[in-house]
C-alpha cells in the first residue's frame, strides 16, 4: 500500500502571547512572517536573507475592520475593502479610480464565494463572473474580517480566530473553546449557530451586533465590545467603560493571565489596560475606574496607581503593548507578597493562571 498525501497543511508559529507570527505555507515552502499591533497584522515579510515585505495592512476602529492593503509582492497597488455589517469583505476597489477588481460572497457559515473576473462586461452580478479559490490580489481578510487559508489540492478552508481555527465547510470550530462553557454547552459550535448576526473574533466568545436590528439607532457598531465608540449615547457613559472592562478581561482570559493576582502583575496590566483603552475611546473613564477604589485598602492604592499609568499611555496605538512595556520597565504597582501587603514595584513578567495550550510562560 502506497500512502498518498491529499494536501499539503502548513505549518505556524506563535510568540508567547498566543498571537500567529509565522506560516510556512503547503508544498511551496513559502514563508510569511507576521508583524503585529496588538492583535492585528499590520505587515507581512517573507524569510528571505533580507526580508522583502509582501503586504501591508491599513485598520479602522473594530479589531477586524480592514480598511485598505497594498499588495507589495503582486502588483503594488493600494486596494479599499468594503465589508458589511459583520465586516466580512464584499467587494475589492482599486484606489486609483474605485473600480471594482474582486468581489466576495459566502454561504451563511462563511464558505466564500469569490470572484476575480467580471466575464468582460463590466458588470459584476450578471453570472458570468470567473470564480476562484483564492483571491488573485491576495486579500485573505475575508469572513467578519478574519484570516483565511484555503489549503492547497483541497476544498478545505480554515479561518484563523487568534485563540483557535473555525472551519466553514464543517460550520464548527476545529478545537475546544479556551475559556470553556461560558459561550454555551457546546465546545464546537461556532457563535452559538446564528452567523449572520454573531461574530467571534477572538474565538472565545460571539458578539451580537445590536445593529443588524436597528442600523442607525445607537450601538449600531459591533465595536462597541471591543473598542467601543468615542461618544456612547448614553447618559452617564457607564456602559461604554463596562465594555472595555469585558473585553479587557476576555483578552486576559484568552492569554490565560492570571489577572487576579496582585503579587505578580496580572491585576496590575489588566487595571493599566482598561483605564489606557476606556480612556482612549470611552468619557469619564478616570471618574468611572477610580470611582470603584475607596482608596484605603492596600490593594484599593495599587489598582489607582495602575490606573493612572494606564490613562497616561492612552494615546499610544496599542494598550496592551505600551502596558506590557510599563510592566516590563518597572512602572506597575504590586502588593509585595500574599502576607505582605507594602506596594512595591511588579515582577517585570505576568504568568498564566494554570498550564495552558496558548502560552506557558506568557510575558518572559
């Protein structure tokens, strides 16, 4: 018996906070190496002697929200991506003269269907468009915004969520949710079966996007959970601050920190994160965060200390990397030990909760 290969997987890397870096990609060998701002690719190299960028990416205010790419490794044009409500990619424009060059469709799980020829019309929804697996100007920011990879001599397509993969053909999600039953009984079933209203980007928890029901009335951006809008209409601005502090808390879930800890600055980059990103996008996010101190307690004085560490580094573009920065610098506030409750400075590290599959050693 002779074993045969039916495709070729590629094979990723990953750095200590669980974020893709690296993909060798099928047969070819070919590499991409990934550059980040937070949880976004912001540039794409290949592992050349001198690396030659092969694309680079342009960002709205959602974490999924491409805007624009540059295709520097294919003919080095600037292409505007238009996306619907769940930010998955509709149409490609070239920026010169907002001609269509690409367009994109999916089944209700977020198969895509894409199209890179319109037939020679002109026109782009009259059925004789040319179909492909791939898109043949490399835009692979397709379903709600998210990475996919069509494995090569198959059918097979995988969308890459950052803590886990979701296959759209099986319409369920390639390994167990991360944080465990809090999205539902079921560790497979991708944004508990509704996809064309929920979206999950971090692939630990679906998001409802309360404007699918009303497009122009408040809370009409699915980015209101995790970066929520500059003026939330509401009046006392609490829920827009809640908000950060969930998706602050997500996040330290999906990095498994163990963000209770005092002593060992876990509490202390989750308290920076949140007071850094409510007030980048959120009003009254030092009355909010501070107002929930009473001031005397040790622990009470820690979390105010990293809190204002947290509003100075508001402007930088990336809270997580400019608090992990302030952590790794000494400027984190920690109780010294369980029995000891003096302020000192932090461990210029954070560790996980328990063992876990994203990171062992995450901040080292």
């Amino acid at each position: 018996m002779v074993a045969t290969q039916l495709f070729h997987a590629p094979v990723y890397s990953y750095d200590s906070l669980g974020r893709r870096i690296e993909s060798i990609s099928d047969a070819r060998g070919f590499t991409k190496r990934c550059y980040l701002a937070g949880q976004r690719v912001i540039e794409e190299y290949d592992a050349a002697g001198t690396p030659a960028r092969q694309r680079y990416y342009v960002w709205g205010n959602y974490i999924d929200e491409l805007l624009m790419f540059n295709d520097d490794a294919g003919d080095d044009s600037d292409y505007v991506v238009c996306h619907d409500q769940l930010y998955s990619a509709h149409a490609l424009l070239s920026k010169g003269d907002g001609a269509i060059v690409e367009r994109y469709n999916y089944y209700a799980y977020g198969l895509p269907l894409i199209y890179i020829n319109d037939g020679g019309d002109g026109d782009w929804w009259d059925g004789d468009e040319t179909y492909a697996s791939t898109s043949a100007k490399g835009l692979v920011y397709l379903f709600t915004g998210r990475e996919f990879e069509r494995f090569s001599g198959s059918s097979v397509y995988l969308q890459y969520s950052r803590a886990r993969y979701y296959n759209p053909g099986l319409q369920r999600w390639m390994q167990r949710d991360p944080i465990g039953y809090f999205d539902g009984m079921s560790l497979y079933e991708y944004v508990r079966s509704r996809p064309i209203v929920n979206m999950d980007p971090m692939g630990t928890s679906d998001l409802f996007n309360p404007g699918l029901l009303n497009p122009t009335g408040p809370g009409n951006n699915i980015g209101n959970v995790l970066y929520p809008p500059p003026e939330p209409e509401c009046e006392d601005n609490r829920p827009c601050n809640y908000a950060v502090g969930i998706s602050v808390w997500l996040q330290m879930v999906l990095m498994d920190v163990d963000h209770k800890n005092d002593f060992n600055g876990g509490n202390a980059i989750r308290h920076c994160m949140a007071a850094c990103r409510s007030n980048k996008v959120c009003k009254g996010a030092k009355e909010f965060w501070d107002g929930l101190e009473d001031g005397k307690k040790q622990s009470s004085k820690m979390d105010l200390a990293n809190n204002k560490v947290g509003y100075g580094l508001s402007k930088k573009s990336s809270c997580l990397d400019a608090c992990d920065k302030a952590l790794r610098d000494g400027k984190l506030t920690c109780l010294k030990s369980e029995n000891d409750t003096t302020l000192v400075l932090c461990p210029k590290t954070y560790t996980p909760r328990k063992s876990s599959h994203f990171c062992k050693t995450c901040g080292t």
